[in-house]
C-alpha cells in the first residue's frame, strides 16, 4: 500500500466524514420534517372552513408544484457546480453559477406569474371542474402569485450555502418563515386578534408574506456575512452566453429529471384517483408517513452531493469514490433501521385516522410492504439524487429516472390498476419493481466508475 493509498484510508475512516456528514444532512432533514409537520398544520387550519376551500387550496398548489419542479431542477444543477467550485476555491465562477440561477429563476417565474395571473380560472379548470372551487382557487392563486419569485431566490441561495457546506442558515431562516406563515395562517383565515376573517384569500396572503420575509431574510444574512455568495451585479452577471450554453448542459439533464418524476408522480395520482375514493385516502394517508420517514434519506443524499462535488473539485476522485461506497451502504443501514420503526409504527399511526376498515387494511398494507423494502427506495434515491448528481453525471441519472419511471413504473401501475384490477395495497408497491430497476442500473453505474465527472473543467475550458 503506497503513502496516497494509506492516507486516503486514514482520511476516509476517521470522525472528518461523519462530522462533515452531519453537518449538512441534519439541518437539511430538521428542514424538510417542520416543513412537512407545519404543511400539515397548514392543511388542517384551512381544512376547518369546508371541502370547497381545502380542494381550492389544493388545486391552486398544483400549479406551484410544476414551479416548484423547475426550481428544484434549476437549483439542483447549479449546485452540481458550485460544489465542485467550492472544492476548487474558486469564487469567481461561484458566483457566475450563482448569477445564472438567479437570472433563471427571474425569467421562469416571470412566465409562470403572467399565466397564472392573467388565465388563473383557465389554470384552475386544468385540475377541477367545480364552478365555485375555480372561483375560490383562482382568488387564491392571484394572491400567492407575487411571491413565485422570492420563492425562487430563497431557493437559488439554500442550494448555494448547502453546497458549500452552510446548510444551518437556510434551515433556521426557512423555519421562521414557516412558523411565520402558521401563525398568520391563524390570525388571517379565522380573524383572529382583530384582524378581518380572509378565509381562503387569508391563507394566500399569509403565504405570501411567509415567502417574501424568508427571501428577505435569506439573502440579508448572505451579504451581512460577506461571505463567498455575497456578490456585486458584476460579479453575477459575468459570464458569457458560451459559458451559458456549457453550464446548462449539466443544468437541464438535472431539470428534465425533476419533471420528468413530476409529471410520473402525477399519472400515479390520477391512476389511484380511477380506483375509487377510498384508494385515494389510503394513498394519500401512506404517502404523508412514507414522505415523513424519506425525510432522513433525503438529509443524507443532500450530504453525499455536495461532499462528493466538493471531492470532486478539489480533484481527489478517489475520495469521491469512497463518499459513494459510504453513503450507498449508510443509506441501506439507516432505511432497515427506518423500515423497522415504520413497521413498528404503522398501527398507531392509523389510529390518528378516522377512516373505514377497508382503508384501513389497505393503508396498513401499502406502509408494511414499503417498510419491508424501504432499503430499495432509499438506496435509489441516494444512487441518481446523492451520487450521481453530486459526481456531475446528471445525463445518466436522468435516463435512468426517466426510464425506470416511464417504461417501468407507469405502464406496471396501468396494467396492474386497470387489466389485473389488483387492490390498491399491490397497485401502489409496484412502484418497487421500477425502484429495484434504479437500484441496479444506478450500481452498475457507481461500479463502473465512468460517474465522476469535473463539470468544472469543461466549463471553464475555451
């Protein structure tokens, strides 16, 4: 074993990977489980003023959900970059990285706050056909509107600071924003301490006001720190339309991801909706529990991007190689671990619930066979979100996504819902099968070692 080889094994096996892992895993998963508890808060305050508001809500929501899916897209393959950057020290292109988000994040949401302010009954038809849920949605998407675009800044400045390692800020700033947004949501929708009852238009407005203050927040902190995201107009505007054109090559593969899953996610849902009311409930019950417990992988897929990017940067490939081994095997050790609670959890948790026993027994069965194959889920996640994305080999992982997801998993939840008639337990836990599919391809990737990829190099090339 030569000096290199030892010291890479020193490096690898002492607290520095689960120090630096944390770091950034556990604000990510504090960020994402208050989210999803105050969401759900947020769901049962406007859930109190009838059936027609929380349908309105939630129509209207869908259209941020295809905002949201460019974001996430957009910012995920920005970061792609400014990890490695960051493992390179090099500020400069940091900050063109940072300029190029923003810029896009201004046009897209640009295009999504003319369509739905000038055709929001025609946004809201798309999803439901009942008069008074189009009239209600449509008020409320006029309101909330405004705030697409702070929204999209707070989002370019998160994936920024996780991806040099300051994952605290965005989650402290992003729970006072929702926090914020809960109690307004209170004082607002109902009136309450005086202020006019607004009903649905409440629940817009507290939004709104939640979105601007934590994109306010956010970017004050940056440039009250002077730290590497802190730049002039110059510094963000100073990239050409080639560097562009060669940043976006690794940008949309990871956007087209994004969608791609989205618009899948949403031919699950209308699939279920086919089945029969009680499939819904049992669906959307499971899926709120299952999201609560991906919670964690998730945290730890944010990790593996931006210490594998940051590896990757600084032009030590073979400590990228270790992350991957390291955060592929942690993710299946901590999903057995979650599988088990799950499990372990599942009766309880439906007892929260006041539903019939054939939505019981159909819950109960979809969350037992997915905490019995919670590693497979987990593992996929880590593989295209964590290692692939974060070795800037986002093409790859788009295909496999998209083609585990359309040529897999859609056709199997058809057949299954439509020409075997399964019950909604199987129907729902095909979805393991495209999963398990991921899995293999995403390993014979990670084995083959052709995922590393110095997007860097390339871009600040010619």
């Amino acid at each position: 074993m030569d000096k290199s080889t030892q010291q890479s094994a020193k490096i690898f096996s002492n607290k520095k990977f689960y120090s630096t892992m944390l770091a950034i895993a556990l604000p990510v998963m504090a960020q994402n489980f208050i989210s999803a508890f105050l969401n759900l808060i947020d769901t049962v305050m406007v859930g109190r003023l009838g059936e027609v508001e929380i349908a309105a809500v939630g129509i209207a929501n869908q259209y941020f959900f295809f905002f949201h899916m460019f974001l996430v897209g957009l910012c995920a393959g920005c970061s792609v970059f400014i990890a490695q950057f960051w493992g390179k020290k090099d500020v400069a292109n940091i900050r063109r990285i940072l300029g190029i988000g923003l810029v896009s994040v201004i046009i897209v949401s640009t295009l999504f706050v003319i369509i739905g302010f000038l055709f929001p009954a025609k946004v809201m038809a798309l999803f439901n056909t009942d008069k008074l849920v189009i009239e209600l949605g449509a008020a409320y998407l006029r309101i909330v509107l405004a705030g697409y675009l702070f929204t999209g800044i707070t989002f370019v400045y998160s994936f920024a600071l996780r991806s040099i390692g300051h994952a605290v800020q965005p989650m402290v700033i992003s729970i006072i924003a929702l926090i914020t947004n809960a109690f307004l949501n209170y004082v607002l929708i109902f009136g309450n301490f005086g202020a006019p009852a607004m009903g649905v238009e409440g629940a817009a407005l507290a939004t709104l006001i939640a979105r601007v203050l934590e994109a306010i927040l956010l970017v004050g902190l940056v440039y009250a720190g002077k730290g590497v995201l802190a730049a002039s107009f110059r510094e963000l505007l100073d990239f050409s339309l080639g560097f562009v054109r060669k940043a976006y090559g690794t940008i949309m593969p990871v956007i087209l991801n994004d969608i791609c899953w989205g618009l899948a996610t949403l031919v699950y849902v209308a699939v279920y909706g086919r089945m029969g009311t009680q499939a819904v409930a049992a669906t959307q019950i499971c899926s709120t529990v299952i999201n609560l417990f991906l919670v964690a992988i998730f945290g730890l897929a944010s990790a593996a991007t931006v210490m594998i990017g940051n590896s990757i940067g600084a032009e030590e490939e073979w400590l990228s190689k270790n992350y991957a081994r390291k955060f592929s095997l942690l993710a299946i050790e901590v999903s057995v671990v979650l599988g088990l609670l799950l499990a372990a959890a599942t009766p309880g948790i439906l007892n929260f619930y006041n539903i019939s026993e054939t939505v019981r027994h159909n819950s109960q069965m979809i969350l037992l066979i997915n905490a019995l194959l919670f590693f497979v889920r987990a593992l996929g996640i880590m593989l295209i979100v964590g290692v692939l994305r974060g070795g800037g080999d986002a093409t790859y992982a788009f295909i496999i996504e998209g083609f585990t997801m359309w040529f897999i998993g859609v056709p199997l939840t058809i057949t299954g819902a439509f020409i075997f008639h399964l019950p909604i337990y199987l129907v729902y836990s095909l979805a393991v099968i495209e999963e398990t599919a991921k899995c293999i391809l995403g390993l014979r990737r990670l084995k083959s070692g052709r995922w590393i990829k110095n997007v860097t190099r390339t871009l600040v090339s010619g």
